[in-house]
C-alpha cells in the first residue's frame, strides 16, 4: 500500500494549508517529478497517473489525471476536461486539461503546458480570460461545473501513486523534492 495511511494521514498537513496552497503544491509536485513524453511508442501508462508519477513519464491526459486525483484526495474538487489544443501555429491537436474549483469559483490549470513552459501562464485562468482560445473542450458545456468530466477512481490502477505522492506532501515543505 506505498506506506500511504488514507486521508486521515495527510489530514494534519492539510488543515494547515489553505485550498490555494494545496492546489499549488500538488501542481507543483507533478511539475518536480513528471517528464512530458510524448512519443508514440504505444505504452498507454503515460496516460494514466501511475505513469505521471511512478514511471515519471505521461502525455497531457497521465498529468490530468494525476493533478485530478491527488486534488481529490486534498479536497478539492476539479474535473477532466477532452479536447483539443491550440498550437502557436494555429493547428489543433487532441489535448487534455482540468478545472479546478477553488472558493466557489471555476479555473482552468493546463499542468502539460505548464511543465512545458516551464512556468505557470496556464495555472489557475478563470472563464474568459483567454484559456478557451487555446482549449476547446470536445462539448460546449459552458461555464456549468457539473457538467466536465469527473472520472471514477476505479478505473486507474495507480491511485495508490497518487496516494504516494499524497503522503510526501503530508510531510510538509521538506518531505516534498
């Protein structure tokens, strides 16, 4: 079980923090430890959070879901949103991202571009700040929470690494490298 003790474990590391705080370090976490890989060399794991955070490779969906459930195990409720990316160049591409809710409000995080930038431009956007333009979800749903993607838990074999990752934020700053 990774050594990873449930909720109950990271619960005294987490009333310390406020919902921002977690969100940013979680985000930050993934950035630290996950290397975008995208060759199309078939291994499906880079899709999933066990390849986000135990193999340290994924593509835009295994960052996705990685930053979904561990924001889930903090708290915070966020979904998955498919779709496409807008290149600089103008061309679209199947792309991956989520929103998050934080005090009530919805925001957009594209972990992927972020890791790829290397800083956070796509951290926290809210609606119509310019995010859609460079992220059309598969389905116009609008601005209506309930309605992205909430992806059930069953279906990823690596929510245990997520919960691994979990653990080392209970740790605090100093157990988080």
């Amino acid at each position: 079980n990774f050594g990873y003790g449930g909720p109950a474990a990271v619960e005294p590391y987490y009333e310390r923090k406020t919902d921002y705080e977690k969100v940013v370090a979680i985000h930050d976490y993934i950035l630290r430890h996950t290397k975008y890989d995208p060759a199309d060399d078939g291994e499906d794991i880079k899709r999933t959070a066990y390849g986000a955070l135990v193999e340290r490779r994924a593509v835009c969906q295994g960052y996705c879901v990685a930053f979904y459930r561990m924001l889930l195990e903090a708290g915070i409720d966020n979904r998955v949103i498919f779709g496409e990316g807008v290149g600089i160049d103008g061309k679209t591409a199947s792309h991956t991202w989520n929103i998050v809710e934080l005090y009530g409000e919805n925001y957009y995080v594209d972990i992927t571009w972020d890791d790829i930038g290397g800083k956070r431009d796509y951290f926290l956007i809210p609606a119509g700040a310019g995010f859609e333009d460079e992220h059309i979800a598969e389905k116009d749903f609008g601005d209506d929470f309930r309605y992205y993607i909430k992806v059930p838990a069953k279906i990823f074999v690596a929510v245990a690494a997520a919960a691994l990752c979990v653990a080392a934020c209970s740790r605090g700053p100093r157990g988080i490298t």
